[in-house]
C-alpha cells in the first residue's frame, strides 16, 4: 500500500536537503545530483539544480543539449543497420548478447529510461515513482493510454506479469542475476490500472535503476505473452511491444527489418523504416559500413575499427560506461590466496598506458573495484592504484620469499581481452608471478556458468567481460558478496556484506557516497578483482546521418533519426 502523505513528504524533503547540501558544497556536480533527483523521484531537487543561477551557464554542456543543436534531421528516411548475429532465439527475457539487446530497443520500452547522454532516469511507461520510508516499497505510477502494437491498452496487469516472469527461479531467466535478493516473484502488485508497487526483499535505495532500460530484460510485455512457454510464443515472430517501431519481417541469421508503429503513445519515429543486417564479426560489420551496405556499426570496437575513427564520412560516437573487464583471483586457495599476492598483481600495472594505448583515451581508469566513474556514489577521495613495480616486488618478497608464484590465466576471446591478457603475463613477470595464459572462445569460457562447469568460475584467475550497468549494485553484489552467482574469486568478507547491505539500503546520497567511500577502500586493501579501466561505449556511423541515439549497453534508439539534407549520403558515396 502507498505510505503516509505525511512521512512521504518528510522523507522526500529530508532527502532533497540532503543532496541539494551536496551540490551546493561542491562534493557532488550538477550531473551527479540530477541523477540522484532522477533516481529518488526527488523533482524539487531537480526544479531547484535547474533554476540556480550559478549553473546556468553549464547547463547546456551538462545537459547534452549543445551537442544536440544541430540541424533537424529529415523525416522519411530507411535507415540500415549493420548488426551481430544473435548468439540464439530472441527474447526480452532471456537475451544478453548485444545484438540481440540491439534488436529489442526498436520495439520494446521500459518503466522508465536510462538516459545515456545526460546519466539521468527519464519517464517512459511510468510518469513517476517513490519508495515508502524504509526503501523496501516502490510506488509506480503508469503512463495512460499506451498500446501494444496488437492495440491492447497496457495495464498494471502487464507489469506485475512481466515481472513476475522475470523474477522466476524455472524458466530461465536472464535478469534473476539482477533481481536476486532483491525481488522475488508475487512481490510486484497492481493497486490499480494504473498504479504497481514493489514490495522488495531488502530496502534498496538504487531500485528504479533495476526496471530501467538499464536492465536489458526488464521490458514490458502484454500479460499473455509474458505468462506464456517461451519455446511456444517465439517472441521473435511478433516482437510485440509498446515502442516506435513495429516489427516488419525477421529471418534469422539474415535480418530483421521494423518499420514506424502509427500507434505509438509519443512522439512519432522520423524513419519509414530500420532494417538490421547480421554479420559475423565487427570487420564484417565495418566491410559493410565502407561498401555503402549499411549506415551504422552497432557496438564499434577500436581494435579492428581505427581506419574509421578520423574518416570524413564517418563519425564515432561515444558515451561513458561502466562496462569493464575484470580480473579475478581465488582468495581461498591457491597463489591469490595472500592478499599481498593479489595486490603485487594490481601494482604491476600500468593503467595509465591501457587508457591510452589500447583505447586512444576513450576509458577511465579504474580503481580495484566495480565503482565507474559514470555512477554518482563512486568514491571521489581514494588514492588512485596505479603502477608501482618496487610495492608489487616488496609485496610478493613479504608473502612467497624465494618464491615465483605460478598460475593459468584463462580468459575469453574478444574484443581487446587477449591483449589484455598478454599485457597481465607481461606485467606479472616483471613482478614475479608467472602467469601461463589460456584463451578459449566465449562458450567455452562461460560454459554452464555455474561452479565445477565453467572454466570462468572455476579458474584460478581470469578475466570477465561486464557490461554496463547504470548503478554498481549488481556488480557489488554477484561478484564480491558471500553468495554471489558470479563470485569468481570466492571473496567472503562479513565486513564487506554488511557494508554492501547498508549501501543497498541508503536512501541519502550523503550515506550512499560514505558508504562507497568505505567499501573502496576494503576492496584495495583485499584486492579480491582488479579492475584497470572502464571503456567507452562506441558507435560508428555516416557523418550525415542526424539523431542517432545509443545507450552504454547496445540499445539503438532511431525513433528520432534521418538524413541531415535530401540525397546527401549518396551524393558523398
């Protein structure tokens, strides 16, 4: 049930003070509190940022809005996409590869939107939300007269069923990673057509980031659909949804095409028509891009991709991320199994170098934890771990003397991960650790992604692609708690659950960042992962082509994309 009136209004103006304290004392920017006011339905917060007049000459860098004004780009056009292959059968709730996650932004939508340009939550199919005094109760208030592309009218009943499909431990899927410990099945409830509340299985403070469009899964289907056996409603022959296109034919391991849903509740999508190309690979994807076969390279990578990135006829778009790979160590056995060990590892490191070297600056480092610089709780005051070859030597002397440290480094082959490896190998020697290397396609990696079937969660040490993730929550948790599914490096630190839990369940940015601050600094002294950089997300695309839009986990956002003049993508082919 909806809390009090009276504690609600006291809990939101305890929280507004709070952060508006931040922002005005500088230990927050203008970012970081409007993302906090987006996260917390905290509007005053956002009224009062936006008014100040001390920040209102930033406001259009900070915004995004300078780099949106540019000429109108042209309704009409077709708009080709060269796009991976989906790895299996697509579905919103099973699906975790980009191309897949690619395909379902141009039909699905979420509660609410995850802003990739300005890092704020916007409204989507929830015009606002709120917790009750504890955080462990979201209210959600649902947009009105929004229409699957069947015509049904969404309804609360369709949230809670897609909810409740997500949230179930037999069929599969994919977002339970997410939602564990956090919301369990029945825990979603309509109080009216147009009302959901979250009842959660611990307070949590970041909740609406979980039904964001940052939850890839999250989306929003029809009742019937969701409540369906996955292998009988093969949701790619109608990838029905509430968003501005519709799907138009889909082949598979060829193509999909989609074109403008007439329907559509906002505003309408400018292309006629999208139409996605599956390639095998991203030079595939860039063969294609060059020979005039498609307008866009989904999920564009440096390696591979340079020749594009200062070419008249292209341009590279990039948004800040907390994707990373991380590097993980068994704390209980082995090697890694002295701290000091681990932490001559992360010293060995020129993170620095990799930033540069590997991206061309587009990366941050990173600090030996989950902690991305893009999220707004990131510690701001911990000493930045970088390369120290005398610390990590003298740290490996105290823990093995005499010794040299031998292990297998396994890993995955893609993107810059090999490299990456090389570059480890090479740095722990200089250190004294002797790291054999073993790289293995995905499949192989992963395997059945539980332990005693995965060279991932079974190895001594490895290195893990995550991709990213509006709020560290899921990392925090999965990778580094007790009973994390995805705790590689068997970490178990009570200090460190009850850090997590009460960061979990803060509600104030002033705790929040406090409580990062502390874990931050567990995290370097226990070096359980080491994480060097956090990378760009990345999109290549013709120069002329106007009102492309991408988020940090693949989602193509086209709706409001076309050609900056009649006839100019051909005239400059």
């Amino acid at each position: 049930m909806k809390p009090d009136g009276t504690v609600r209004h006291g809990l939101e103006q305890a929280l507004l003070h709070d952060a508006l304290d931040a922002w005005r004392a500088g230990r927050v920017d203008r970012r970081t509190a409007l993302r906090y006011a987006a996260a917390t339905g905290l509007s005053g917060l956002a009224a009062a940022i936006v008014a100040s007049p001390t920040h209102a000459a930033a406001s259009a860098v900070d915004t995004g809005e300078a780099a949106r004004a540019r000429p109108a780009p042209r309704p009409g056009a077709t708009i080709r996409v060269a796009n991976l292959t989906p790895t299996s059968a697509i579905d919103p709730v099973t699906a975790s590869d980009s191309a897949s996650i690619c395909l379902l932004s141009q039909t699905c939508e979420f509660l609410i939107d995850d802003d990739g340009d300005t890092l704020t939550l916007r409204p989507a199919l929830a015009l606002a939300w709120f917790p009750d005094a504890t955080a462990r109760v979201w209210t959600f208030q649902l947009r009105r007269n929004v229409r699957f592309h069947d015509g049904q009218t969404m309804t609360a009943a369709d949230v809670v069923a897609s909810f409740d499909r997500l949230t179930d431990t037999v069929r599969g899927s994919a977002a339970l990673s997410v939602f564990n410990g956090v919301l369990s099945q029945g825990g979603t409830r309509a109080l009216d057509d147009h009302t959901v509340a979250f009842h959660l299985d611990a307070p949590n403070g970041n909740f609406p980031y979980y039904v964001s469009s940052d939850n890839y899964n999250a989306a929003i289907l029809p009742a019937r659909l969701a409540r369906a056996d996955p292998q009988a409603a093969r949701y790619e022959q109608s990838f029905i949804g509430t968003g501005p296109f519709r799907l138009e034919h889909f082949t598979p391991r060829v193509g999909a095409s989609f074109v403008r849903n007439p329907a559509y509740w906002g505003a309408p999508a400018l292309p006629e028509r999208v139409v996605f190309g599956f390639y095998a690979d991203q030079q595939s994807q860039i063969l294609a891009l060059q020979g005039d076969d498609a307008d866009i390279v989904v999920n564009f990578a440096i390696q591979g991709g340079r020749a594009l990135l200062d070419h008249p006829r292209y341009k590279v778009q990039a948004v800040r991320s907390s994707s990373h790979r991380q590097v993980h160590m068994r704390c209980d056995a082995g090697p890694f199994a002295d701290k000091r060990v681990r932490q001559a590892l992360a010293l060995s490191i020129d993170r620095a170098a990799i930033v540069e070297g590997i991206f061309l600056d587009r990366a941050q480092r990173g600090n030996d934890s989950p902690f991305a610089p893009v999220f707004p709780t990131s510690p701001a005051t911990l000493p930045q771990r970088d390369i120290d070859p005398p610390g990590a030597r003298a740290r490996l002397a105290a823990a093995v003397p005499g010794q040299r440290p031998r292990a297998t480094l396994v890993t995955e082959k893609f993107m810059e991960m090999p490299d990456y490896a090389v570059l480890l190998q090479n740095a722990a020697q200089s250190a004294g650790i002797d790291l054999r290397l073993r790289i293995e396609s995905q499949s192989a990696y992963y395997g059945a992604a539980v332990r005693g079937q995965s060279d991932w969660l079974d190895s001594t040490i490895g290195i893990t692609d995550y991709g990213h993730r509006g709020v560290p929550n899921v990392f925090l948790n999965a990778t580094l708690s007790s009973q994390g599914a995805w705790n590689a490096a068997r970490f178990r630190n009570p200090r460190y659950d009850a850090l997590l839990a009460r960061y979990g369940a803060a509600l104030a940015l002033s705790e929040q960042q406090m409580l990062a601050t502390e874990i931050g600094r567990l995290l370097l002294d226990e070096t359980p992962i080491i994480v060097a950089y956090f990378f760009d997300a990345m999109l290549a695309l013709r120069a002329d082509l106007q009102g492309v839009r991408f988020t940090a986990i693949t989602q193509l956002l086209l709706a409001g994309a076309g050609w900056a003049a009649p006839g100019e993508r051909h005239a400059r082919g």
